[in-house]
C-alpha cells in the first residue's frame, strides 16, 4: 500500500468486496477537521449502480493499490448524507486557496494526499499546491506539509461559540492558545467570554502578554478580576504589570485579597530578577509533616509538574513568605520512603537559595549545575518568599514572541545566541 494516496488519483478506482465483486467507484474521501492536529480521514463516498452514493468507513479498507481498492465486512447500502462537522476533499478542498506559512503565499490545493498513520487511523497529511509566479501564465507546483499552510480549516473555526468552547475544555491549556491565536477577533471575544474562569486563566498563562492583555481588556472588571484570582501569581502579575495604572489599580482592589497581595508583592520586582520570576505558592510543608502528607501535596492538580517535584519544608507559619527555609524533600526520596517518615528526617539541606534581587544568570546557572526543576527564593532573614520552576526562566529566556512563533524559527534563535 502507498504511503500517500492522492485523492485526486484515487477518483474513480473501482472498490471489491472481500470476494472479488466490484461494489462501485470511490467519488470522494471525507474528513473531519479538529482544532489540533492533522484532519482525520474518516471514509470513502463510493458511487454504486444507479448513481446512488454510500459511506464506506477507511477502517474497513484492507488494501489501496494497483488501482483498485479492497474492503472487508458488509456494506451498507444507504445513501451517503453529509454532516455538518465533515468535508469532501475533491468537492470541498481541491481549488480552495491557502496561504503557504513560510512565505505568505497563496497558493490553490490541486490535490490532497491522505495516509495510514497508526493501526487503522487514517490523517489527510499533505497538499498539492500551484503557485502563482510574477509571470502569471507560469505557475509552481509542490507538496507541503499541511501545518505548513493556513486557511484550509476555515470550517473549523467557523463553528458556533459553544462548540468551540466544549472542544477546547478537553484540550491541555498549551494546545488551547494554539487553536485561540488562530481565531478571528470576533471568535476570541465570543469563546473566551463562554469559557469558565478556571479555562480562561489556564489559557491567559500560556498565551503572549498581548495577548493576555486584550482579552483581559474586554471583559467586564468584575469578570476580569475573577480570572485573575484564578491565574498563578507570578503569571497574574506579569499580566498586571502590562495593564494601564488605573485599570489593573481597580482590579487589584476587586480580586480576593489575598490573591491581590500576592500580586502586589510580586510587582515590587524587576521582571528577569529572581523575586520578578518567582511564584509564591510552592508547596511548603513543616518538618513533622510525614512523607504521606507531601505526596498528597505534591498530586494537587493546580501544581505545575517543575513544582511538585520539590517540597519546601519551613518553620511556621507556612504560607509565603515563612518562617526560616530548612531545607528540600525531593520527590524521587519520598516515593522511596515508608508513608509514616517525617520529611525533617529527608530534607536536602545543601540546595541553594537565591535573593529576590538575584539575576536571571545566576538563577539559571544553579538550576543547571545542580538539576534542579525548581530554586528557593528567600529574604535576609531566610524566610522563604517563593520559588522559580525552570518553565519560569525558559518563558524569560526565550524570545517575547515564542508562543505565536514557528519551533524551526525559535532553533534558529536559540542556536544564533548561543554561536
């Protein structure tokens, strides 16, 4: 069986049933759009006697080639009805005009190329492109990639609010603000406003601050602020900090107050100091706590994996900033220890703190001398303040712009710094 098979060329190939008995001639392929990831190739439109039209799933496909196609099981004869969440490639994308990533082209689909990619999973992978040249009579052809290009999945992102909505709560926060950058504007306002406030401030942390900000900017102030009792601290500061004075002044004053004077204290910082970097809600945890109790800590869901994979063990009072820092339980030494073991017995003594003044330089340098996903940050009185996790300074490290930039471009920055 080919890797790729052209939709175009596959147009009219005869379809046999386990016996050799010709069924009819494939008309079209459909597929399904998703807001992630390649489209699904889910069947074959077959033409069968008396011009009427049926769905033949691609998992009863045993065979593409030498110019037939080979099902397996029964057919069912009734007549193919087109739902609204799929597409025809030959009727609905071939002619359709993409822009081509890389260069801003545009380009016209001539044909599309599906492929087996795991078990029975069948994804449309590749497109066949013309291009139009400075001489309009003389055009490029070529295959891309279907990431490389924009505007095919036009139907996707066309569907109502609510629907988007639903598909995005499934989705990790990450690949979320993927499928938002690529909405339109009218869309982003209309999905953020149907998503929950936990959803909303999931997103807000992985999308730019510009983008953070103007979604931010169109909600009410009262909304806004629910969001942002909802968000990290160090990323609800950040966020903040790009706010006009008065605006995030009153939204300051709306949030629950002890989210609101975690915020503060953090805008205290200069952004690439350890103090600006820093979140303040590690897990922290007093050393008569037991193993038991700090991997119950560390399995909380609202704890990124950098953090929970370090407990902070400090003199009361635990909540930030505490009493004098003693040391670390490390998560790897916890599973290894009966549940009944006060972390005191365990803690790592020797990890180095950082002051909040600390540059970003010295910051990186003892996360990766010392392997560590996470630095305690404390004061002159070594009370601990907060901690910075390594996804902390990568979002200082990289380019401003990264979110919203191709991986190969982001290589290229990364290697040029680094000769």
């Amino acid at each position: 069986m080919s890797s790729l098979i052209y939709v175009a060329r596959l147009a009219g190939t005869p379809v046999f049933d386990p016996i050799g008995d010709r069924i009819g001639y494939v008309h079209d392929v459909v597929v399904l759009f998703r807001l992630k990831g390649n489209p699904i190739a889910v069947g074959l439109v077959v033409e069968v006697v008396g011009k009427r039209r049926i769905f033949i799933p691609l998992t009863r496909v045993t065979s593409i080639a030498r110019g037939q196609v080979i099902i397996t099981g029964l057919v069912n004869f009734r007549r193919f009805s087109q739902r609204s969440s799929e597409t025809l490639v030959t009727s609905q994308i071939l002619g359709r005009t993409i822009t081509i990533k890389d260069t801003n082209e545009k380009a016209q689909v001539i044909d599309a190329a599906f492929e087996r990619v795991r078990g029975r999973e069948w994804r449309l992978t590749t497109l066949y492109v013309n291009i139009e040249t400075k001489n309009k009579n003389k055009k490029r052809s070529l295959a891309l990639p279907i990431q490389k290009t924009r505007g095919l999945e036009t139907a996707i992102y066309s569907q109502g609010a609510d629907s988007l909505v639903s598909q995005l709560s499934i989705m990790k926060p990450a690949d979320v603000a993927e499928v938002f950058r690529d909405l339109p504007e009218d869309r982003k306002q209309a999905v953020a406003q149907g998503m929950s406030d936990n959803h909303l401030a999931d997103l807000l942390e992985e999308l730019s601050e510009e983008d953070s900000v103007e979604i931010v900017s169109m909600l009410d102030n009262r909304r806004a602020a629910a969001v942002l009792d909802e968000m990290a601290p160090d990323d609800a500061a950040d966020l903040v900090a790009e706010l006009p004075t008065t605006h995030a002044a009153h939204l300051l004053d709306m949030m629950e107050p002890e989210e609101a004077k975690d915020i503060r204290r953090l805008l205290k910082y200069e952004d690439r100091t350890a103090g600006g970097m820093m979140t303040t809600e590690p897990i922290v945890l007093a050393p008569d706590a037991t193993v038991a109790e700090a991997l119950a800590a560390a399995r909380r869901a609202d704890i990124p994996p950098a953090l929970a994979a370090i407990i902070f063990v400090c003199r009361p009072p635990l909540e930030t900033p505490t009493g004098k820092f003693i040391g670390v339980a490390h998560i790897q030494r916890l599973l290894r220890e009966p549940p009944s073991t006060m972390i005191g017995a365990i803690i790592d003594s020797d990890v180095e703190s950082v002051l909040p003044n600390s540059g970003i330089g010295m910051v990186t340098r003892l996360l990766a001398t010392y392997d560590l996903t996470a630095l305690p940050v404390v004061d002159a009185d070594e009370a601990l303040l907060g901690a910075i996790s390594v996804d902390d300074v990568l979002d200082h490290l990289l380019p401003e712009d990264w979110r919203d930039t191709e991986v190969d471009v982001i290589d290229e920055v990364m290697e040029a710094q680094h000769g």
